[in-house]
C-alpha cells in the first residue's frame, strides 16, 4: 500500500528497511543475489514513481523527499538505493526534457514499477571525461543505429528502458555539442538480442546484489522518435545528461548520509555494550572523540543534501550544491565505515557481519555519478564565475 503524504512514506520506508530488508541484506549481499522480492515491495510503496507528476500516477514528491526515501533505504541497505537512482533520473529527464508523446507512453509504466529505467553514459576508455564518449548513432531512414559499448549500466539487464548518451554528429566541436540521449526501449532481462548484446555481469568488491553491466551495441536500430526532446532533442543530449546527473548526484549524497548514518549508529550501539578495562568503551576519550565527530559532519552532510535537493526542486542549477553535498557525504561515508570498522575492533572485520559490508561499499560512492575530484573542479569551477563579493550569499544556505 502506498503511503502519500511525505512524512508517512517515510516512515513506512525505514519500516520496511528495518523490517524487511536489515534481516536479509548480508545474505543477499554474500550470494549477489537480485532482490526481486524486494524490489517488488518498494514497487508496492509507490517508489519507482515517487518524483513522478501525479498526472502521470506517481506519488508527485519533490527531491527532499526523495533523499529521506533514499536515506532510509541506504540504512537498509545501500544497493536498494541503487535499483532507484538511474530510474528516477531517466524519469526526471522525461519530464524535464520529453515530448508530450514520450511523457503520456512512458511516464504511467515507469511510475508503476512496470518499466524500470537504466542509464548508460560510461565506456571503457570514457568515464569522467564524458566527451571522449565513442559510441555513435547515425540516422538511417527513420531509425538511428547505435553501435559501441558502454560500461557499468546498473540495471542494465533488467531495464526495460535506457537513457542513452551517444554521439550522432562525432565531427563537430566541441564534441558535446554532437551528442544525444535516446531511450532506447529493449527487452528486459535478456542478455542476447537484435543489434545488443549483454556479457556477464561484472563481479564487484561491494555494492552487490545489483546488476551491473556491459551493454556492447551492434547495429541496434531505435526509431528517431526515441531522441529524447525528439528532432529538438538532436544535439543537446550532453546538456540534458548533465541536468538529470544533479538529481543523480544528490541520490548519491543521500546514500553517503544513509550509510554513514547506520555505521554510527552500529558504533555507538557497540561502544555502548563492549566493555575494555572494566566500563564500557563509550567512556573512553578516544572512542567519544571519534563519536562526536561523526556526528557533527553527519548533521552538516545531511544539510548540505537537503540544500542540493531544495535547490533542484526550485528549478535553480544545482550543479554547485550537488557537487558539494556529493563530495561531503561520500567522503564522510568512506571514512564513517572505517571508523566504525575501528570502534568495533576485530569482530567488525569479520565477513557477512553489516560493518564489513559498509566498509565495501562505501568507496563506490566517492566514485559513482562522477568522481569526487570532478566534483572538486565543478566547485571550483562554479566558484570562479561568480562575482567574489558576493560568494557566500551563493553557497548552501537551508
């Protein structure tokens, strides 16, 4: 059952995260198992759609309620969040960016959970420097042909829509200028089909559970009328891609809280029962020290989320913030699994026990949805076009 307002979604979230999915998470995380169950109850919660407009059958809620959803998640267990993120991204660009046909056709079956979305920007030899991308889409009649590969597409077997970013005019300069997003619909969970091909998934240290995947294009044909935006949509696809990665990136700024909320909470609930020279180790300076400071840049990286968010829901570019709420939590997310690896002592490096796996997942994060030193030169960047008297009026201010 789904739960509309903001407040109860919420809760019914960390319910179900606590509930249902605490209990299984390092089982399914050890055998890298796809939670199809529950992925079909956060389809049941209405999630697939939670930013999607009513008038499409979402739930309608602005981001700031999508971090605390993905916050709650991430307490669970990080790679639900995961499942989430590029879904809700693609329906962002939908919305944002979509004809009226691409929004009334996909939008309602997003929204329900039926048509679950990836997206697919990496290759192999193009990561952080987008513009070196390959993969090309030339017209032919009225369809384009895709042909390449792309690298690290989560939910890329399972999708049964891709957001696309390939370059249709590979000559011109600068090269962003020749690139376009296409979403390319395609048979779900089937690795071997006309023009693409699917190779085994590729095995990774954390952030298990999720597929991610190659997805080799060889003549794969998609009607022109896939460009998202249509004929308008030829051409701009690096700047729609960049618009919808500040949602991404603020997904992964909520991930970074979420976990690092859950590894101080595990530390303080273990400082709390685990006793060393006759009390407990919460009443050793050293441990409360690494306690406090957690918890001071936790509460600034969940506000510096909420900023990014509130930034993106006024229609504002958000590039700045997400960067910034990006690079903090991640980090803080990194060194809160460490630290609370270290306040559990030696039962905290043992395998299938939550710590350890926090402690593997976490570096994802500083490296998803761009690195964090591509964040740094965004911040940097963005800080120098501003007027200086006047930067501190500009920065995160909830």
């Amino acid at each position: 059952m789904q739960a509309d307002a903001p407040r109860d979604l919420v809760t019914a979230v960390r319910a179900f995260a606590e509930d249902e999915v605490m209990p299984v998470a390092d089982d399914l995380d050890e055998a890298d198992t796809y939670p199809d169950e529950l992925v079909g109850r956060m389809r049941d919660l209405g999630l697939f759609g939670i930013t999607i407009p009513r008038s499409y059958g979402g739930l309608g809620h602005d981001l700031i309620t999508y971090c605390r959803v993905v916050i709650e998640l991430t307490r669970g267990w990080m790679s639900l969040a995961g499942i989430l993120n590029s879904h809700i991204v693609t329906a962002w660009m939908i919305d944002a960016f979509g004809t009226p046909e691409q929004k009334s056709r996909l939008l309602p079956a997003m929204a329900a959970g039926e048509l679950r979305a990836a997206i697919s920007l990496t290759e192999p030899q193009a990561g952080s420097d987008l513009q070196a991308i390959a993969t090309t889409a030339r017209r032919d009649g009225d369809d384009f042909v895709i042909d390449g590969e792309k690298m690290w597409c989560t939910n890329g077997l399972r999708a049964g829509l891709i957001a696309l970013l390939a370059k249709t005019d590979p000559q011109v300069r600068p090269p962003h200028h020749g690139m376009t997003v296409f979403l390319v619909e395609k048979q779900p969970g089937v690795h071997d089909q006309p023009g693409l091909h699917i190779p085994p998934l590729l095995e990774k240290l954390g952030y298990r559970g999720l597929e991610g995947t190659r997805l080799v294009w060889n003549g794969f044909r998609t009607p022109a009328a896939s460009v998202l935006g249509g004929e308008a949509g030829v051409g701009v696809g690096f700047r729609q891609f960049m618009a919808g990665l500040e949602v991404g990136r603020i997904n992964v700024a909520a991930r970074g809280v979420g976990l690092a909320s859950i590894a101080l909470e595990r530390a303080i609930d273990h400082a709390r029962r685990r006793h060393a020279f006759g009390r407990p180790i919460a009443d050793h300076q050293a441990i409360r020290l690494k306690l406090a400071d957690l918890a001071t840049r936790l509460a600034a990286a969940r506000l510096l989320t909420l900023d990014a968010a509130a930034c993106k829901d006024r229609g504002e570019r958000a590039d700045l913030q997400a960067g910034m709420a990006k690079l903090f939590a991640t980090e803080l997310a990194v060194d809160a699994a460490l630290e609370s690896m270290r306040i559990h002592g030696g039962i905290g490096y043992l395998k299938r026990l939550d710590i350890e796996r926090y402690y593997r997942d976490a570096p994802l994060l500083a490296i998803g949805e761009g690195t964090n030193e591509i964040q740094r030169l965004i911040i940097a960047r963005r800080l120098l076009e501003q007027d200086t008297g006047v930067v501190s009026e500009r920065l995160p201010a909830i």
